[in-house]
C-alpha cells in the first residue's frame, strides 16, 4: 500500500466534498449537488485504489477520472440549461 500524503489529502478532501454534496442534496434538493458528489465519489476511488497499491497509468483509473471530470461537465451543462 503506497502512502503518499498528496494522493492521502486528495482521497480526505474528495470525501468530505462526497458527504458535503450528499448534505446539501438532501438538505436543498439542489441536484447539481449530487451530481458533484457522484463526480468527487469517482476521484475518492481512483485515489484509493493509488494508495491500494495500483499504478495511476491503470486504465481503470483514468477511466474513472475521466467520467468523474464528465460528470462535472454534464452538471454544469445541465444547470446552464436549465436556467434558459
């Protein structure tokens, strides 16, 4: 198990921000909020499966990254257009 500190405070910070998103969800029926909680839920596992001890070149990590960054992009999209 690989016990960067860089990748330990990314995973810490990417959960408290999964729970944040989940309170104001709940909390405000703000759905854009859920929304980044599911993207901040990808990143928090791609940094947990680096400090398992998979290489961050995995293309299962990048895939999660990847639609972790799409589902921020769809959010912010959505929110846009829901506006107009």
């Amino acid at each position: 198990m690989a016990m960067d500190p860089t990748v330990i405070l990314n995973f810490v910070f990417a959960v408290i921000i999964v729970i944040l998103g989940i309170w104001v969800f709940r909390a405000k029926k703000m759905v854009i909020a859920l929304y980044i909680a599911l993207a901040f839920a990808l990143f928090a596992i791609s940094h947990l499966s680096i400090l398992m001890g998979i290489p961050d070149t995995n293309i299962s990590i990048m895939v999660t990254r990847a639609l972790g960054y799409l589902v921020v992009i769809y959010a912010l999209v959505r929110e846009i257009t829901i506006k107009f």
